[in-house]
C-alpha cells in the first residue's frame, strides 16, 4: 500500500519515485486518450470515471468499452479483460515469493496496483527475494514508490481524458507517448543475449498470431518466447541472464 | 452524451474484480508452495517478452495487418526513441525524442 508511512520514509521509496517517473509523461499521455478514447467510444462521464478508478487497467478497459457499449453479455467482457489481463498472472507468479512475508489483504493490494511498468521496474531492480526483512521491506518500499507515481500519473491523466473527451481528438494520436514509453523500458530490459532474443521472439509472435481473439496472441508470444529461451539455455549449458 | 445505467456499472465493478484477480492470482492462497525451477528460470525473459508483444503490433500493425507503407509515422518515432535510449540511456529522453519525430509525421503530414 503505496500511502504507508512505513514506505514513504524509506529511501527505496524515493528511487522507486525516480524510476516510475523517468516513464510518468508516458502512462499519463496514455492514460489521457483512453479517458478521452473511453467517452468517445459512447460511455457516459460518470462510467467512464468508474471505469477509471475501479478497473485500473488500460488494456483491459480499452478491449472492454466497445463491447460494453456494443451490449455484448457480461460474461464475453469479463472473459476478454481476463485473457487480456493474463500477462499479470504470470507477473503475479513472479511477484509471490517477493510478496509473501505480507499478510493477505496487503498483498492482494499489493497486486491490483502493481501494472506493467511498476512489474518491470521492480523485477529488473530485484532479481532475487529479500533474504531477511530488512531487504524485504527495502524491495517494497521501492515497489511501492513506483506504484505511487504510476497510479497518480494514471488516474490523473485519466480523469483529465475524460472531461477533455470532446476538445482533444483521437486522431493526434498522443496515446503514442505510452507505446514509447514501453520502447524505453524494453530497451533498458535488453540487458543479455537471450532476452534480445526473447524480445524479438515475442514480438514477431504477436505479429504473427494477431487473429487469435481476446489478445491471447500476447500470451502465445510470451509463452514461445520463454520457451524458446529456455531451449537455448538447455543447448548452451546455461548461461545465466542478468538482472 | 450517453446515460449511466446500472448493468454498466455492475459490469464495471465486475471488471475491477478481474483486475484483482488476475494482478494477484498466485497471491491469494498463504499455503508454502514455489515456483518450478525451470519457471523460476524462465521468468527472467517473460517481463521483456511481455513488453515486446504489446507494444511490436502496436508500432507494426494497423488493424492486425502488417503496414504496408514506409510512410507511417510510428516506424520512424520507434527507431528514433529507441536510437535516444542507446544513445544516451533514459526513458523520458525516448519519449520526448519520439514524439518529437511522430506529432509531426503524423499531425502534419498525415502519415
């Protein structure tokens, strides 16, 4: 929970504010045309703030809101946003052993506020769990710093997006400011052979698999990539990533 | 402007129940229990996969159709923001430098 004293007073916390915020112009461009993207697709203002602060998912919201507004059951929406939000199960797996000297309700807090750039930030940060608690609750602090910045930049964005709905256009396209800040990070995750190799895997399977419904092409990608990767491993002899 | 209705904001709060748990799937159960080995290993290269397959198709694509055309203004915002971050490292760097080759491309000359 990124508004603990416990965290705020931790310099881990003030890093992870510096890390999350090398990437805040980007979330909040993005997070600003899917507010404005979400009341032009038909949703009405209150909707569209709900959808803001409750659903807390870019990707997620943006595969939704047309199937909303379309009337497509209730039980297709749920599914889409579940494919769509699958990659965070994998996170999740990742982020357990990180996570469990917390009791649950902290941890599944934890979770829901934890997106794709705090994930990243925090995964190449700490490649391996605290091994006692002060490290533990060094790794949260930090992990809690970046939520902070990525929750703020979004929210705020967001709700900004949607009372601009009718004054910016769609068609400037500055939702393109996330796509580079996603192009930043993966460039700073490119730190070994095989994650170049992982990188390009993944990206030519979600070129490729596209069609597949419900953006599973992203988990398909994600998971020919790993695979893939972990083949070489086998054939090399090991040859440990990392960070 | 659209009106609220109720199985909206029902399908909303459904929806913020899926962001929960798909962001805390392995987070819910307190019993002892790891990872595989080789999935521990294999973790390494999902957080770059991940970022590469969201953002490839959105630089590459228009509709699930690879672009046709040299002139689309993502391409060249992409190589240039990728150019910034090896260049000189930082993300807010790639983001400026990119957006400063895209809003023209894309504003002003429609590509």
């Amino acid at each position: 929970m990124f508004f603990l004293a416990e965290h705020r007073r931790r310099p881990e916390y003030r890093e992870g504010i510096t890390d999350q915020g090398s990437v805040a112009m980007g979330i909040g461009a993005w997070g600003l045309m899917t507010g404005v993207a979400m009341v032009q697709s038909g949703m009405s203002t209150l909707e569209a703030l709900l959808m803001t602060l409750i659903v807390y998912a870019g990707s997620a919201q943006l595969a939704a809101v047309p199937m909303i507004t379309a009337g497509a059951p209730m039980w297709v929406i749920l599914a889409a946003a579940f494919c769509v939000n699958l990659r965070f199960v994998v996170f999740s797996a990742h982020l357990r052993p990180y996570l469990m000297h917390l009791p649950r309700g902290q941890r599944l807090v934890s979770g829901y506020v934890t997106g794709d750039l705090s994930y990243v930030f925090f995964a190449k940060r700490y490649p391996h769990p605290g091994r006692d608690a002060e490290e533990r609750a060094q790794q949260q602090a930090y992990l809690m710093g970046n939520c902070a910045v990525n929750y703020l930049a979004w929210m705020v964005a967001s709700v900004v997006g949607v009372f601009l709905a009718n004054v910016v256009p769609l068609s400037w396209g500055l939702g393109f400011a996330g796509i580079l800040a996603l192009v930043g990070v993966l460039c700073s995750l490119a730190t070994s052979r095989l994650r170049v190799v992982s990188a390009g895997v993944a990206g030519a399977a979600a070129v490729a698999a596209w069609a597949l419904p419900l953006r599973l092409n992203i988990l398909v990608a994600i998971a020919s990539a790993v695979a893939i990767c972990l083949l070489i491993e086998q054939v090399q002899g090991k040859e440990p990533g990392h960070g | 402007m659209a009106d609220t209705d109720l199985h909206t904001v029902l399908t909303i709060l459904a929806l913020g129940v899926i962001t929960l748990i798909t962001r805390s799937f392995f987070l819910f159960s307190d019993r002892p229990w790891t990872l595989p080995h080789w999935a521990q290993r294999g973790l390494q290269y999902a957080p770059i996969a991940a970022l590469s397959a969201v953002v490839l198709p959105e630089i590459v694509t228009t509709q699930g159709q690879l672009v046709q055309t040299w002139m689309d203004a993502r391409l060249f915002a992409a190589a240039a923001g990728a150019a910034y971050f090896f260049w000189r490292k930082g993300v807010l760097g790639t983001i400026v430098t990119g957006m400063l080759v895209y809003l023209p491309l894309h504003v002003g000359l429609g590509w």
